[in-house]
C-alpha cells in the first residue's frame, strides 16, 4: 500500500518526494510547453514549405488554443473529483496522441486537426500540475517551486529548441514532434510508475453537481478579478512569440543556422536565473518581483519590436533581457495566483483559469495573424503595432495582479491573526 503524502512541507525543508515532484512536474511541463513554442521557430519553415500566410499560421496556433480553452471549461466540474494523478494520466495520453499526429501530418489541414487535439488534451495538463503544486506546497514555497517547474519554459529553449530547429533543417518539420512524442511517453511512464495518488482534496466537503461546481467557480467575485488578469496575461506570448522566428530572420536579418544559438543563449540565462527569481519572490514578495519583471519585459518589448537589421550579438541581449522579465512576471504571478482559490475549488479554479488563458491566447494570436503583413516572403509589416498592444494589456495585468496580492495578503492575515 501506498504512503499518503502530507499536503506540508516540513519545517527544514522540502522532502524527497516533493523534490521528486518537481522535477517530474518540470520534465511534463517540458513536454507540453515544447509542443507550443516549437512552432514558433518552426514558423518560418512551415510558411515556406506548406504555402502557409500569416493568418493561416495564425490559425494553425490559436487552433490549440481554443480546443484547450473548451477542453478546459469542460473539465473544471469534474476536476476536484478525481485523484489529480489519474486525471493528469488521462489528459496527457491523449496529448501525446495528439503530438504524434502531428508528427505524421502530410499537410496544412492534417495539421491543424492534430494542433485541435493535442489542445483538447495539453490544454489541461498545465492546470492539474498547479492544482498538484498548490496541494502538497504551502504558499511560502510555491515562488520557488514554480521556478523550478518553470525552468522548463527555459529547457525548452536551451535543449528543445534548438534541437528541433537541428532536426528540422537536417531532416524536415515532422521531426521535432518525433522527438518531443519519444521524451512525452518516457515521462509519462515515470508518472504511472512513481506518482502517489493525490487524493488529500477528496476528503473535503463535497463541491456538489459539476455544473453548480462550475457555475459556482466561474462567478465567485474573489476568483473573477484572477480570471482576468490571467487572460490579459496571456496576451503577449500569443501575440509575439509565434511570428518571432519569421521576424528575427526577416526584419532583423538573422539566418535559420543562427536561431539555435539564439534561443539556446537565452535560454541558458532563464534556466540558471528562474530558480533563483522564485527563491527571491518568496523571501521578497511575489507581487514585487511582478512588477519588476513587467517593467524590464515593457521597455524591452518596446525596443525589440522597432528593431530593423541588427547582429546577431545585439539580438541575443535583447533576447535574453526580455525573457529575464518575461520569467519573472510569469513565475512570481503563477505562484501569486495559487493562493486565490480554496482547497475543494482549486482543480475547477485551475482549470477554468487556463480555459480563459488558452481562449485569450487564440483571440491574440489570431488578432496577431490580423494584424501582421508580408509581402512575397519579405519583412513583417506592423509587427510594431503588436508590441504597442502588448504593453498596454501588460500595465494592466500589473495593476490587478497588485490587488490580488492585497486581497490574498489580508485572507491570510484574517485567518492568522497575530
């Protein structure tokens, strides 16, 4: 018979299952955060070789999203009802269901049914793990527990990425899905085998029917302000990332053989500084390094997105400062955003949360594909515009993000009165 697994850390640290759950939280999350982004570097070769526009590749990207925010909203009546390992079993099996079709597309529509599947499934994965983190980590470890499993936005880059642009140039776009298919079914088996049950949810009060659980998570007033910042939040990766390839090698003049060493750069600095943000947003405070992390990612956005003909050394610095800031803002936030919901609303919470992120994100990516021009395989036009836009939404999220911690702050006070 299994152990159960006590929901507190102990007081002289974390125990070696819980570092055991980091660490296969992280490789999930690299998985599932690599079948993203590897489209973004792969943009330029899919454009050129499928006949795809930029509203079409658009499309291709806010498919997955959207088939994950239905797939999101769908799951949260049933999210607190079930041990969070069999469900995360279940909706990553079908991800990695979805990868491999990807991997065996012959054509654009082939394709985008494969991106509408691996989002019914991937979409929810990324949910469940924060409903686990927020189970088994009190509030005061999560900033450094999300900078671990958040490393893997970075592993994505420093291995993932540029590996996949290795094996596409060396053989063709299909391979990267093999790969990323070959890494998923190894970790998924360590799940199956390793992870306890994490069932500690299921002896609270009963949530009631899914659809008044639902209902009841999707209009408390206390989690609707965090609903909002969420999709808001999610507006600048949506928005910028997947053209990002297509302009660095376009407007800023960078070849296909050297935007491996780019996003490998880059990411060798988020890897090594993303544990020590989430250490620092714990001891400092996890709205604070919020806030630093927006003000470094706007001004640099803003700069990034103006740039014409640049080398490669200066693309890399503005690279690697913008996604310093953008670690920040998304590890310091998401370990902020766990503390909103209680224990029997915190699978339904999760899960509409990236319902609404994936939803906002395909509106972004596709108002994105709207917005972006190119002419005869030229330059990006208004990829400016999206830059503009991406700050305005990021001053905002900022200024909700400020009272979700007040609100948070003063919860947690009420409760433990000194």
């Amino acid at each position: 018979m299994q152990k159960s697994i006590s929901n507190r850390p102990p007081s002289t640290g974390l125990s070696n299952y819980q570092k055991f759950v980091i660490a296969i939280l992280a490789f999930l999350q690299f998985t599932v955060i690599l079948d993203f982004m590897v489209l973004s570097p792969l943009g330029a070769i899919l454009m050129d070789q499928l006949a795809i526009e930029p509203s079409r590749f658009g499309l291709v990207v806010s498919a997955y999203a959207f088939s994950a925010s239905i797939s999101g909203l769908l799951t949260a009546g049933f999210a607190d009802r079930f041990d969070r390992k069999k469900l995360l079993l279940f909706f990553y099996s079908g991800f990695m269901l979805g990868t491999l079709l990807c991997a065996l597309a012959p054509n654009f529509h082939f394709l985008l049914i494969a991106r509408i599947i691996t989002g019914l499934f991937g979409g929810v994965i990324n949910s469940i793990g924060f409903a686990i983190i927020t189970d088994l980590f009190t509030l005061e470890y999560r900033g450094r527990v999300m900078g671990f499993v958040q490393m893997a936005f970075s592993a994505s880059q420093v291995l993932g990425l540029p590996i996949g642009l290795v094996l596409a140039n060396t053989y063709n776009w299909h391979a990267p899905f093999w790969f990323i298919g070959g890494i998923g079914i190894a970790v998924g088996a360590i799940i199956a085998v390793y992870m306890q049950p994490i069932r500690e949810h299921l002896k609270e009060a009963s949530p009631g029917s899914p659809t008044k659980h639902l209902f009841t998570t999707l209009t408390k007033p206390s989690y609707v302000q965090a609903y909002i910042a969420t999709g808001l939040m999610t507006t600048g990766g949506f928005m910028l990332m997947p053209f990002a390839s297509a302009f660095s090698v376009h407007n800023l003049g960078l070849t296909l053989a050297q935007l491996p060493l780019l996003y490998g750069v880059t990411g060798v600095f988020n890897i090594a500084l993303g544990p020590l943000i989430g250490n620092w947003s714990d001891r400092y405070g996890k709205y604070l390094f919020f806030a630093i992390g927006t003000g470094i990612s706007l001004t640099t956005i803003l700069y990034y997105t103006h740039l014409g003909l640049s080398p490669l050394w200066l693309v890399i610095i503005v690279n690697v400062v913008l996604f310093l800031g953008i670690t920040a803002r998304r590890i310091s936030g998401s370990a902020l955003m766990t503390g909103v919901p209680a224990m029997t609303d915190r699978g339904a919470f999760m899960s509409v949360s990236s319902s609404i992120q994936q939803f906002s994100g395909g509106i972004a990516s596709t108002i994105a594909g709207m917005i972006v021009l190119q002419q005869d395989n030229g330059p990006l036009q208004r990829y400016d515009v999206l830059g503009y836009v991406v700050s305005c939404t990021m001053v905002l999220v900022a200024i909700l993000m400020g009272r979700i911690d007040k609100e948070i702050t003063g919860r947690r006070a009420a409760a433990n009165p000194t």
